[in-house]
C-alpha cells in the first residue's frame, strides 16, 4: 500500500491544469451503451473510477480503449445486462448503468452499492423513478433487478434533489414512449454535460440545468462524440491549496461559472480570486477570516469541497460553523485533522471549528476521496513530516495529485507504506 508524505510549510505558486471532471465522466461513460456502435469521449481523467467504469462497460460487452485521454467505447457487442458485485462495491456510481441497461435491453441486474464511510447512500430514488417509468423493479439477493416491456414517459417528482437519480432516470427516459418531466431535478453542471451527450446521441431534451428537465421519448439513438468538462471538485481544491499556503495559483483550464459558490466562500474568507473565461488566479497572504458553510445542491456550496475547506478553516481567524445537509455523516475527516492539532468539535450534521495558529504534521489515515484531500492539504501547512495513509482513495478522484502539487512547489512524494 502507498501513502504521501508531505513536508509542509512551502508556499505555493504557478499553474496547474485541472482535469476532466470525474462525475461527468462516469455517467456519460454509461450513456455510450444506449446506442450500438463507437462513441468517443476526450479530455477523460485518468482516474481509477474511470477504470472501474471502463471494467464495468467491458463487463457488459462493450469494447473500450483509452488512449491518451480519449475513450473510445463500442457498444454494439453489448449482451450482458449485470453489473456485478464485485465491481459496484467499489465503485458506487456503477449505477449509473440501470437506466441505459433499462433502455435498450428492457431488463437490468445491477448490485445494491450498500453503504459506505459517510452514511448508507440509498438508491431508493433510482428505483422509484424506474418504477414510475414503467419498470418492475426487486431487490433479489443483494441485487436490484429491474424488467419492463417498454418504458413509457411520466411526470416524476423527486423528493429529494439527486444527481444520480435526475441522471438515470434522463438516461432510461430518451427511449422511453412519450414525454417526461423531471421535477425537483439536480442542476449539477455534470447533469448538464450529460444532457448535453445524450442530445448529440438524438435524445429530446429541455432544460437541463434547471430542476425541471423535460424529455420527449426518441425510438433510437446514436453513437457520438463529445469532450468531458473540467473537474469543478478539483478545481476547488487547488484554489484551498493556494488559499492554505498563503501562495498564488493560476488554476488553468477550468469554467469558473461552475466554481461560484467556493469562490465566494473564499473570498469571504479574505483571499483573492481573478476570473477569465477558463482561468482563476487565486493569492492570499495572510491568515484566512472565518466563514459558515452550508452544503446545499448546486448552486449551492458542494458537499465534495467540506473537507477541503474545513482544512483551510482550520487555521482560520475565528470560529467557523459547517452544516453539512447532504451526507450529514461526512465527517471522518474530522478525527484525523484531529490528530494535527485541529480543534473541531461535531454534533449531529454541525461542525464547529476554532481556528488555530498552525497544524501540526502527524500520520494520519484517508478514509474516502475528499477527506485524503483535505488531510493532504492540511499537511500543506503542517510544520514537518505528515503522512497520509490509504491513498488509494485519492486516486479515485485526483489526476496525480503529487504531480501537480509539487510542481506548484510543494514538497509531497508517493511512498510504498
Ligand atoms: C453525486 C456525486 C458525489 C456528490 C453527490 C452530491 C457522482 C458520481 N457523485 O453522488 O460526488 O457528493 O452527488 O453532490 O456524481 N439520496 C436518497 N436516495 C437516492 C439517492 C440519493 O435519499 O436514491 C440522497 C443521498 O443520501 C443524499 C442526497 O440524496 O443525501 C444527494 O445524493 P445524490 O445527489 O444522489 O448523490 P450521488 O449522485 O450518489
């Protein structure tokens, strides 16, 4: 097993790519097995979900090559319609290929995903939409098995804003007879992106980016081609990292559109952020202020940036209050930035955190993809040698995270443990 070592204390500065986002990635990834024949997706992350997903699709049938950032998925020799255990349980997002398995093979067998560090994560919307839809939907043996002789268009209302529910159930609805209208949909820039796939494929779709997406049935779709948008996740990250290092850092290649609400957050908190078109500069030179955060759907603060931001508000002036309303659970970060002299204290979904002059390096253990964020950068500022152990989960999410830090100047390697 790996871990990364960081020495901290170094300022940061230059550029730094951001790479194709991962959570548009994946379900767009899914979407290619609606239609038989070559899709092909660029700007695609080298990530180990990615990998997982492409497992997932050649499990299914499909042939799949990577070549320098660009998939190529052919979906035509497609005959399976299981995703199996072995492969969802480590990868929740494997869901995604209910719908497009619903779509054209009008049966799926897909894996319950179960829980994980932060809560038990249910699919129940997923499987309610494809039920509404027209589906006969049971859960056998740990499986979700799902049927229909055709889909047929509806009105859904989610209960709850989900991006993983809006996707599926847009997916399984472009082949599905007549309209639906998806109400209380996610707005998600990833949604977006898929909507934006599924267009080219010939799917019928209207207001994605809204909370209510409409979608006229079409008989059939096509392969097609399309480029994956920056990771608004990991761009967020890298302006923490400019923010905790009192340095400055051009975060290159990203949509600041959809980085708004970190952005302000940051600038609440005193550090200075320039925007272009498809560029932030981020420079702080002193002790950040203190600000509240509330996880909120988008717009709204993303709950994937808690963990970073609660790193930064560590070592902030004052006390900051963080009410996390989507995994009210995910806080195993808090533990370990603990063991760096973090004063943080949680009750129920709330996490107060006064903020302390410096951190202190210590080993500390990842326990899912953002907190290994927020500990790395933590240890960033940490004085002397901090340890981050199970960083396999970084690699879920990050694009050699290592890299792009120590080319930014940081003093962080990868180690065997
Ligand atoms: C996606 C992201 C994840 C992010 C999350 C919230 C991907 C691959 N993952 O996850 O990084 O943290 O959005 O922005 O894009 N819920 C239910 N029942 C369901 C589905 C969800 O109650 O069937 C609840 C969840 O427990 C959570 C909320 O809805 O409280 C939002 O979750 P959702 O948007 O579905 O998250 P994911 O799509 O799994």
């Amino acid at each position: 097993m790996e871990k990364i070592v960081i020495q901290g204390g170094r300022r940061l500065s230059g550029k730094v790519e951001i790479a194709g986002s991962k959570n548009a990635a994946l379900p767009i990834m899914a979407a290619s097995i609606l239609a038989p024949g070559k899709s092909v997706l660029a700007n695609v992350p080298a990530l180990r979900d990615v990998s997982t997903m492409k497992q997932m699709l050649e499990t299914l049938g499909a042939s799949v090559s990577l070549d320098a950032g660009t998939l190529t998925i052919d979906a035509a020799g497609c005959d399976s319609f299981e995703a199996p255990y072995e492969l969802v349980r480590t990868m929740r997002a494997s869901v995604y290929v209910l719908g497009p398995l619903l779509a054209r093979f009008k049966r799926a067998r897909v894996s319950l995903p179960g829980g994980c560090a932060w809560g038990p994560r249910p699919v129940d919307l997923h499987l309610s939409a494809m039920r509404e839809l027209g589906a006969e939907v049971d859960i056998e043996h740990g499986y979700i098995v799902a049927s229909a002789e055709k889909l047929k268009g509806r009105e859904i209302h989610f209960e709850i804003s989900s991006v993983g529910a809006t996707g599926n159930a847009m997916m399984a609805a472009c082949l599905a007879e007549g309209r639906t209208v998806l109400r209380n949909a996610a707005c998600e820039p990833e949604i977006e992106a898929l909507a934006a796939f599924l267009t080219k494929m010939g799917a019928n779709i209207s207001g994605a980016g809204t909370t209510v997406i409409a979608i006229e049935g079409v008989r059939e779709l096509k392969p097609a081609q399309d480029s994956v948008i920056p990771d608004r996740i990991e761009a967020g990250t890298y302006m923490v990292a400019a923010a905790i290092t009192a340095g400055t850092v051009r975060v290159a290649n990203c949509i600041p559109a959809h980085c708004v609400s970190v952005i302000s957050k940051l600038a609440e908190a005193g550090v200075q952020v320039m925007q272009s078109d498809s560029e932030l500069i981020v420079s702080a030179s002193r002790r950040p202020e203190s600000v509240a955060i509330t996880t909120a759907p988008y717009p709204g603060f993303p709950t994937d940036m808690q963990a970073q931001m609660m790193a930064l508000m560590c070592v902030a002036e004052g006390t900051s209050v963080f009410v996390e309303n989507i995994y009210r659970d995910r806080f195993t970060h808090v533990p370990e930035l603990r063991r760096m002299n973090a004063d943080i204290k949680v009750e129920g979904n709330v996490a107060t955190v006064r903020g302390m002059p410096a951190l202190g390096s210590a080993q500390v253990m990842a326990t899912d993809l953002r907190a290994s964020a927020a500990l790395i950068l933590a240890g960033l500022i940490a004085d002397g040698r901090t340890e981050v152990s199970r960083i396999y989960h970084i690699d879920r999410g990050y694009e050699r995270i290592e890299k792009k830090l120590s080319a930014l100047g940081a003093e962080i390697w990868r180690e065997e443990a």
